[in-house]
C-alpha cells in the first residue's frame, strides 16, 4: 500500500461489527493486513447457519486473517442485542484497555431489502425489523464503543453504506437506512470531535461481494468474465479494497479534519495511493457508466432524483450558513480562532 506504513496499525485494537462477509470481511481483512488485532463480529458461526442461508461465517474471516500473518478474534455477538455488545465491548476493554477503531458493517446485505419498489407498493411486513437489524444495530454498537474511545482521547467510528451522494438504490425502508448512516457519523461527528474521536461514512463502488460472484455465476478466480454480461462489471472491486481503505483512514494523523464526512473506496484510493488485491485501482466515480441496462423510467428517476437533491442541498448550505451566523461564540471557539 504506497504512502502509508507498512503494518501502521500494529498494536491497535479494531472491531469490525458484520465481519462475516461483503465489506465487513474486506475491511476486517485489511486492518489486519495493516497489523491491527481485530475482533470479528457477527451471528454466522460453525455449527449455528446463517440466518441469510449463507455459508460464511466469523470463524473463516478470522482464519483469512491469519492466515495472511493478522491476528483475529471472531466472537459470535448479534448487534440487536443490547445486553450483549455492552458485555462485548467490557471484555475488549478488560483484555486490551483500548478500541482504536470500529467499523459498523452490520446487515449489509440484508435480504428483507432486496426488494425494489415505488414507496406506495413496498411490502412493510418486516420495516421494523429492517430497521432494527440493519440501523438500530448500528447505534447500539457505536453507543457501547465510545466510552473505550473517548476515555483515551482517540478513536475512529466507520459506518459502511451505499453511494457516496444522498440516495440509495431499493426500497423506502433501504433509501431510509443507508441515508440514515450517512447522518449517523455525521452527528456521531460533531459530539464526538471534542473527545479526539472521528466518525466517517463510507461507501464502497461496484463490490465484488460473494453473493454477487454468485448472482453473476463467477468467482474471485475468474470475475473479469462477467464483464461479457456486463461491462461495468469490469470496474469492479474487491471487498479487500474498500476495507484498504478504511485501513489508510485508520493510520491517517489527521482524521478530525475528515469527520463527519462521507467517502468512497475509489476517491480514497486516489488520495492514499493503495491498490486492491490484484494491484489495480478500481474508479467508480471516474468510468463511463454504461446505463443501457437501465429502463429509461428507472434513468429518468435518477436523474428527477439527483436534480431534486441539488435543490435541497444548495438551500440546506444557505440555511446552515445562515444559522452559523445565528449562534454565539462560544469561549472555546474564541480560543481556537
């Protein structure tokens, strides 16, 4: 990884909440990789399935760790649970004293939001368990970590979502919540900046993830070949590159200037200078997108979208700016001025 020290993580301490598989397996993979010990966290275990009927499970992200040279603690904890992340979160401050980094990858690919549909013909059976599972999780998570953090002045809270502009693509209950996480790190951000902590979103491109090699019917070994189907396929990336970026965000000195933010794998890339595992560097906001697989509806929805959103952000930046002026000086900000 150029411009950023080998193993810069050594002796840092990371949880990766849904290090079962997708981004959360890359990124545990990674902070590995960079000499973090990391704690795997997620429901899948041997001998206990998937409850998403897949075959991954925090046990084989551990072992991938190591047997990369990492060290790796797969624990068995479901983030809905609250008595059982703050009893996590003891034990990782009992045995380390420390948490430099969690990383709130939870329910990225929940199956109950696979669906895509206008608002008005969604199925709401199971809305409150979407958002207990794929956001509430996350904040129970986040609220048991920082007591470690902020009791050491450092830290580092990543929230993984989904494109690196307001929307998301699926449902309502899908748009919520990967909106949702932008907004989570960004008000983390601002209560927590004072403690030396930052929280970040992050948003990985078109990721190689196992559930889509199979959905495409190819493998890690042979992904180019769904480029045949699908061309911006061949702009994909691993879920190791997305994690190389949380790893570079981790080692960088100044992460406060950054908090709150939202980012991309691709536009990290460019600024940290790693590559993914085969040595390229994928670039989602630099390609072409081929759309020609869209249905011009769908196209004219998005673009209705970004025009609607540019709107709202201009007016929001006026209003913010407005209200800035509104609000006293406080003795601290005179200081720091």
């Amino acid at each position: 990884m150029s411009r950023l020290k080998e193993k810069g993580l050594t002796g840092q301490v990371a949880v990766v909440a849904g290090a079962t598989r997708g981004a959360g397996r890359g990124i545990a993979r990674a902070l590995g990789e960079a000499g973090a010990t990391v704690y795997c966290t997620g429901r899948s275990v041997r001998g206990s399935p998937s409850p998403y009927r897949r075959p991954e499970t925090i046990e084989g992200t551990a072992d991938m760790i190591k047997a990369e040279g990492g060290t790796a603690i797969p624990v068995r904890v479901d983030h809905t649970v609250e008595s059982e992340v703050e009893a996590f979160f003891g034990r990782v401050d009992r045995q380390h004293g420390r948490l430099d980094v969690l990383v709130n990858s939870i329910a990225g690919e929940e199956p109950m939001m696979a669906q895509w549909n206008s608002f008005w013909k969604t199925n709401l059976k199971d809305g409150e368990a979407v958002f207990r599972q794929a956001l509430l999780s996350h904040i129970i998570t986040a609220k048991h970590a920082v007591p470690v953090m902020i009791r050491l002045h450092r830290g580092l809270i990543v929230e993984v979502t989904e494109n690196d502009i307001l929307s998301a693509g699926g449902n309502p209950l899908t748009q919520c919540v990967k909106l949702a996480l932008k907004g989570l790190a960004l008000n983390m951000a601002a209560e927590l900046k004072p403690y030396g902590v930052a929280a970040i979103a992050i948003t990985p491109g078109f990721l190689r993830s196992e559930t889509v090699l199979e959905d495409v019917g190819v493998t890690e070994a042979n992904w180019r070949d769904g480029g045949k189907e699908d061309r911006n396929f061949l702009e994909s990336e691993s879920p190791l590159f997305v994690g190389r970026a949380v790893a570079a965000l981790a080692q960088d000195r100044r992460i406060l200037k950054r908090t709150g933010q939202l980012y991309s794998s691709w536009e990290l890339g460019r600024e940290y200078g790693f590559t993914d595992v085969d040595g390229r560097r994928p670039d989602w906001g630099a390609i072409e997108i081929d759309f020609s697989r869209h249905p011009p509806a769908l196209l004219e929805l998005m673009r209705t979208g970004a025009l609607i959103q540019l709107e709202w952000l201009n007016a929001l930046s006026k209003r913010t700016k407005r209200f800035l002026k509104q609000l006293p000086r406080t003795k601290t900000a005179k200081k720091k001025s």
